[in-house]
C-alpha cells in the first residue's frame, strides 16, 4: 500500500509547475519526523545525525518557519563565518535553497533580511566574545562538536538567547565526545533526536553510499560519521580521553613552542600546527593550541612567533622537512633573535607519536582547559598516520613539543641553542 508520501509524490507530478512547486515546499508534508521539531517545553533542540542524514535541511526549514511567523532576531552562528555563510545559508540544503524565490531572504553583509522585516545574523563561533551585546530570540548552530572553543562559544550565546517569549536553539551536528555535547545531552531542557545516513538515502548520490557508505558501514568511524553516534574512544587510538588531566599548578621551567608548517600555504592546504608546552618536574604541560588555518608562511610565522612572545618561551621548535630554506627564512622575516630548533621526521607519524602517548599513559603530561580540539584529534589518530582522514596537524606538532621537552629531542640545534 502507498505511504502518504508515496501519494503526495505522484500528486505532484501531476500537477501544473507554480502548483507542484507551492507542494514541494511543503516541509511538513516531506519532511521525515527526525528533521521536524519535537514536541514537548525545550529549550535547545538537540539534532545529532552522520553526514548527509538531512540536517542542515532541518535547520533551514526550522528557521525558515520562525521567520516566516516572524521571530526575529536570530542568530546563525557555523564553526567559521565561511562555514554558515557556504553551508548554512548558501548549500544546498541552506535557507536560499529551501525559500521560494519571491520568500528569499537578502543578504546584506552578514545580516539576512527577509521580505516581512524578520532578520537573521551570521555569526562564528572561533570568536565567543562577539556575541557579547547582540540579542536574539532563536539561534540556529551547525556542527557544534567542531567548534574550537565550543563551551565558551555556546555560554556567551546564552546570555544573548533572551528575546521574546520562548526563546529556543537548535543544535545540528555529527556527534563527538566533547565537553559542550556532554554537557547538552544531560540538560532536561534539551530534547534529542537522532538521524542516521542510510534514512536520507534516496537523497544522496549513489556514489557516495557505494563508496563510503559502504566502506565505513559497521566500523568505529562509520557508527560516529554515518550512524550519528556519540564514541567516546577508537579502540585503536593511542590516546584515550582518559588520558587527560589538569595541571597540579606547579610553572614550567621550559617552554617551547611547537610547529609542524603545511607544504603549501592556499586555502585548500593542510592546517599549520602550532602547540606551546612546558617542563614542569618530570612531565610536561600542554598550554595552548594556535593551529592555524588558512596556514600562508607569514601568517604562520607571526602566530608562532607571537606565542613565543607570550609565553616567554625559550625556543621555537619547527620541522623542516617540506621546505626547510622557506621555513626559515619566513621565521626569521618576523623576529630574527628567536632561537629556532630545527627537526626532520625520519619516522611515520605513528611511530613519533606511540613514545609521547605512552607518557601520557604514565601520567606524565597534563593539560590546560580549552583544549578540545587538539584533544579530539588525538583520539581519533589512527594508524594510518591520519586523524578522521585528515592530517593530524595539531597532533605533529604535539609531538614536536613532548619529544623535545621530555625524549630528547632531535636535529640540529641552530641560532643560539
């Protein structure tokens, strides 16, 4: 027997084009129940769901409906500004996509305006202390598990969240074990639904189901990516959220700051690891992250350096197996009298990091708050040498640190050290 949708799918095609279109952007008609609104008095709707299982469309509708009825102001706050404006307004699932043409909203800057005055803000969360002063009276935030400073991003929306006589967010990500969703899944106020990919199959090209539909399907990565499942620990990583403690208070008497520079220096390059640790006793302390991406030469150089400055560190560590003359003579276009440690990797990834993780084991190097995305690459490192198969730029020049401070380190020491 037809389902209700099967039947709505051949009214449809029976009907006269501005009739057929007035149909299809009927949300509610298509729209799987995951991807509506639930019922019930939350506060955050909370949409966990792998990738390509329809939630961004559940987002744009969702804000689609609250402009419509006019809530406004609204925050749309994505990982980066490039993130919500390519993804989250402009994709194929975004707010221009789910509009018909004459309901479009206009964007002007940052700011979308729809036709009856309602307006929605663009926002990103690698900057918490922008949402200090705006107001809003809902918030849409995509792909919260990556955001880089997530709990301070997500407090400072709080604070703004105060507009109107309900006041609601809704949270869409792919699931990861941080602090934030943790925290959210806890809350009474949060209602959850979850999604899998396999539901929005019919809406995905086969190419993708083929081949990592079918490659992931049933494997650690494939349950968290596709399946929209929170996992806590690859079985097979070195290091395990376990592993993470606090510092004991005690100041470092070394501090390095470690940096594993990209090949190339375009938009599409990897990530310029940058990590500043220190000796503290016997172990070590991992102070702060300033990875950077995109990762230009200049611009990587100024950022290390500037960490170097800031945390009165006592040298630069910086592999130089990609470009060693360019590595450095940008570092020394910045500052010249910074002593700089070269190292060359003559080992895989994997084996670099297996000596700095069984420290870590031992308990011998601690972690300062904020450091969540560093943390969510070490866990999920595997042993091709990858990180959820991307480079793991943040862990390389982890690695750089730990050896340096506590194995040893390695290469030639030049200018001054």
């Amino acid at each position: 027997m037809p389902s209700p949708k099967a039947d709505l799918q051949n009214a449809a095609a029976g009907l006269k084009d501005a009739s057929a279109k007035r149909l299809l952007l009927d949300w509610p008609a298509w729209a799987r129940t995951a991807q509506l609104p639930p019922d019930g008095d939350w506060t955050t709707w909370l949409l966990l769901g792998g990738r390509g299982s329809g939630k961004t469309r559940a987002g744009a509708e969702w804000i689609k409906h609250l402009a419509q009825t006019g809530v406004s102001p609204i925050a749309l706050v994505g990982e980066t500004m490039t993130e919500a404006l390519a993804v989250m307004v402009k994709g194929e699932s975004g707010l221009f996509a789910v509009h018909a043409r004459a309901e479009r909203p206009v964007l002007k800057g940052t700011l979308l305006q729809w036709p009856n005055g309602a307006e929605a803000q663009i926002m990103s969360a690698s900057d918490p202390d922008r949402f200090r002063g705006p107001q809003f009276a809902a918030a849409w935030c995509d792909e919260i598990a990556k955001w880089p400073d997530a709990e301070a991003a997500w407090d400072m929306l709080q604070f703004g969240l105060r507009l109107g006589d309900r006041p609601r967010q809704l949270a869409t990500t792919t699931p990861r074990p941080t602090k934030l969703l943790k925290r959210l899944l806890a809350d009474p106020h949060t209602a959850v639904t979850r999604m899998r990919t396999a539901e929005n199959a019919k809406h995905l090209a086969p190419q993708f189901l083929g081949a990592v539909v079918g490659r992931y399907e049933g494997s650690v990565l494939g349950r968290q990516e596709l399946d929209g499942e929170m996992i806590e620990d690859l079985p097979d990583a070195l290091w395990q959220r376990s592993m993470f403690r606090p510092p004991d208070g005690q100041e470092p008497s070394r501090i390095i700051v470690a940096v594993d520079p990209p090949v190339t220096g375009t938009a599409r390059s990897d990530a310029c690891g940058i990590i500043v640790a220190g000796r503290v006793g016997e172990g070590a302390v991992v102070l702060e992250d300033c990875t950077l991406r995109p990762a230009k030469p200049l611009l990587w150089a100024r950022r290390a350096i500037a960490a170097f400055h800031a945390h009165g560190a006592d040298a630069v560590v910086v592999e130089v197996n990609q470009g060693g003359d360019l590595v450095r003579s940008v570092l020394a276009q910045v500052d010249p009298s910074v002593p700089v440690r070269e190292v060359r990797a003559s080992r895989g990834k994997w084996l670099r990091a297996e000596p700095v993780a069984a420290l870590y084991g031992r308990g011998l190097v601690s972690h300062l708050a904020g450091l969540s995305a560093l943390e969510d690459e070490m866990c999920s490192f595997g042993a091709d040498g990858r990180s959820e198969g991307h480079s793991p730029d943040r862990v390389d020049a982890l690695v750089w640190a730990i050896t340096e401070l506590l194995l040893g380190g390695a290469g030639p020491r030049v200018r001054g050290l």
